[in-house]
C-alpha cells in the first residue's frame, strides 16, 4: 500500500484504501479512538491518524486482531518510540509501518509468561469489589462485554460481568466469581 501524505484525507476513502466495508472503517476509527473531523456534509481525518490507520491496517492483514492491536503496539505517535520493559528506543519513521507489523506478528506467537495472568487479574478485581470499564474487561478477557437486551449481567467462562452504570463514556462493570 501506499502511503499517502494528503491532510486533510476523506473518511470514504477509507473502504477504497483498505478494501474494506464501510462498517470495518467504522469500527476501525472506533477501535483507534479516531473522531473524525466534520467539513460540511463530508468526515475528514489527519495524516497522523491515517498512518494510525495504516499500521492497524497491516497489523490486522498480519494476522492480527483489534483486540489484541493496544497490546501488541506500544507506540508514543509522532516521537516513533517503543517502550521497552528496560527503557525505549527511538526507531527511524522510515519503514516503521512495517517494522510494527513484524514485531505485532512475533508478539503474537509468543506465549505469555503466566497464560492464566487474566483468571488472577479478574479474581482480584471481584474479591476488591472494583468496577471495571468495558475497554478493561474486554483486554482481561480477549472481547467486549455486552448483555442482550433487558439483561445487566454477561457471564464468560467461571466470572460474570454485572454492569453498574458508565466510567467516562464506557460502562462501569462489577465482577462475580461464579460459584460452580
């Protein structure tokens, strides 16, 4: 793909660009956090969030997934910085889309230290009596939680998720160890 510097760059470009739907765009912005920019009837977004853009793009086309995209990418934007756990290092911009995507595709296929670390994470927050936002819970447990409708509790595997309002603009979720 080519990477194009044109800022201000039109939302609908964006399925043309990536070969995608325009709900995948959607979801995608969202993902990122990226509110487009509104001038008249047309969505309108930075060169910054279109190389966003493009490195979840080759991320996902890597075999990625959005969920696992914040965790596998640990990138300060316009410094092009990795955080290492001793420190970090600063990379040339050039070629960095592709760099990310490598490492998103090694980190991937590595296994975590401790795989049950979630199981451990969620007991805790239920025996603290924490509330959770979605974005937390859907990193401990790999999806986002959702109820059907008129329900206030998602169960997924031996913990439930009881929502108890918001937590800025997500909603706040109480966790339940279930009793088998």
């Amino acid at each position: 793909m080519i990477m194009t510097e044109i800022d201000p760059f039109p939302v609908a470009e964006l399925q043309n660009r990536y070969s995608i739907g325009k709900q995948a765009v959607y979801n995608r912005l969202d993902a990122l956090a990226i509110k487009p920019a509104k001038q008249g009837n047309r969505s309108f977004i930075n060169s910054e969030q279109l190389r966003s853009l493009d490195t979840l793009h080759n991320h996902l086309k890597n075999g990625g997934t959005m969920a696992d995209f914040n965790q596998t990418e640990s990138i300060i934007s316009p410094l092009r910085t990795v955080d290492l756990v001793d420190g970090a290092i600063e990379l040339p911009s050039s070629n960095f889309s592709e760099l990310v995507a490598l490492v998103g595709a090694i980190a991937q296929h590595l296994r975590p230290a401790e795989p049950l670390l979630h199981l451990k994470e969620l007991e805790r927050a239920a025996a603290a009596g924490w509330l959770l936002s979605s974005d937390e819970v859907r990193q401990l447990i790999g999806i986002k939680p959702s109820c059907k409708k008129g329900n206030r509790t998602f169960t997924r595997g031996s913990f439930s998720f009881i929502r108890r309002g918001k937590i800025g603009n997500q909603s706040a979720w109480q966790v339940m160890k279930v009793n088998n």
